[in-house]
C-alpha cells in the first residue's frame, strides 16, 4: 500500500512538472508569435538592424528587407541614427554591417546617421556592441530594434539585458513553423539561463 502510494504521489508530480513545462512553452511560444506581429515602432534614438547574410557585398533578400524597413523607419523620423550590425561569418571578405552601411549609404542615408557594428556574430555580441556604440557617442538607449517576425521576441529580451530600452519593429519577411519553434526554445532557455550565458556557450 506504501509503494503504491508512493507511485502516485511520483506520477502526481511528474504530470504537475510536465504541465508547467508546457505552459511555460505555450507562454514563449505565444511572447514569439505577438512580437513578430506588433509594430512597436515609436520615436526613439536609434535604430538598430540586426544582421542577417550577405553575398560578397550585397545584402541578401532577408538583410535587404530590414534594411528596407528601417530606412523607412528613418524617413518617418523615427529616428535620427541608424546602428547596422555583423560580422564575417566563415568565407565571407565583407562583413554584414559594412555591407547593410554601404547599402543605406546608397539608399540616400547620410553617412552622419549611419553606426557600424562589425564584430557581432550572434545576436547578443551585435545588440551588446550597439549599446556600447551608442554610449559612447553620447546617444540615449531608447532604440527601435528591426528584424524578422520570429527573431523580434529574442532581440527585445537580449536588449533589455544589455541595458537598453527596446522597442520592436518587424521587417516584411515570411516565419517558419521551424524558425519559431526553434526561436520559441531559445527564448525559453535564454529568460532561465540568461541571453550572455547562451551567447558564451554557442561561440
């Protein structure tokens, strides 16, 4: 009777796990899917593009579309400077940030309103370097971050951990379920571990 008990009260806390589990991932997973789907975009002190691939130079389809939007974005008055992020990933002779600065250079962006980041190769070294880049010109931290739907929700939280006042505005780029539920995961895990940790274990 003791052992059986004791089974129950074992399957009892399990399922209780399990269920927190899952809501905890429906929570993200939902955080994930409202972000890339809000345009938060208000005025601000900076824009900041995340960066995505380049070929040679030129902005790939994805890294053209945010920096389409947050030329746009620069056009409405968001706001007065734009920061474009990214370093050379493997094979690469360009970096992203060079590449997206060169492209907003050629849209017409003064290059007075332009900030480099070229060293990031994740998410929280570009938004890390941002911050830095905006401090030490003197800039606020309120920023209005561009990037894809799915990746908005993990931009605003690293933001906010590397001391910024964050605000998302999604580029025009289709989701996968794939993407978001691999965003979802490294959402989950980033709000438990930390958003540096990960960022430490990853390179």
């Amino acid at each position: 009777m003791v052992v059986r008990r004791g089974v129950r009260v074992v399957w009892r806390v399990a399922l209780v796990a399990l269920v927190a589990v899952l809501a905890y991932l429906t929570w993200n997973l939902y955080g994930v899917w409202h972000a890339g789907r809000t345009d938060d975009a208000v005025a601000a002190d900076a824009i900041v593009v995340l960066g995505a691939a380049q070929w040679d130079g030129k902005p790939s389809p994805v890294l053209k579309a945010r920096l389409d939007h947050a030329a746009d974005l620069y056009e409405q008055g968001v706001a007065p400077v734009i920061v474009v992020t990214g370093g050379n990933q493997p094979g690469d002779r360009v970096t992203q940030g060079f590449a997206a600065y060169q492209y907003l250079k050629d849209l017409g962006v003064p290059e007075s309103s332009l900030r480099v980041e070229v060293d990031g190769t994740n998410t929280y070294e570009e938004l890390s370097a941002s911050a830095n880049i905006l401090r030490a010109g003197g800039l606020g931290d309120e920023v209005v971050l561009v990037s894809d739907p799915y990746h908005m929700q993990r931009a605003l939280l690293i933001a906010d951990e590397v001391g910024l006042t964050p605000h998302g505005s999604p580029a025009d780029t289709e989701t996968s379920v794939e993407s978001t539920v691999r965003e979802t995961a490294a959402v989950s895990l980033g709000r438990l571990l930390s958003f540096r940790r990960m960022a430490n274990w990853l390179s």
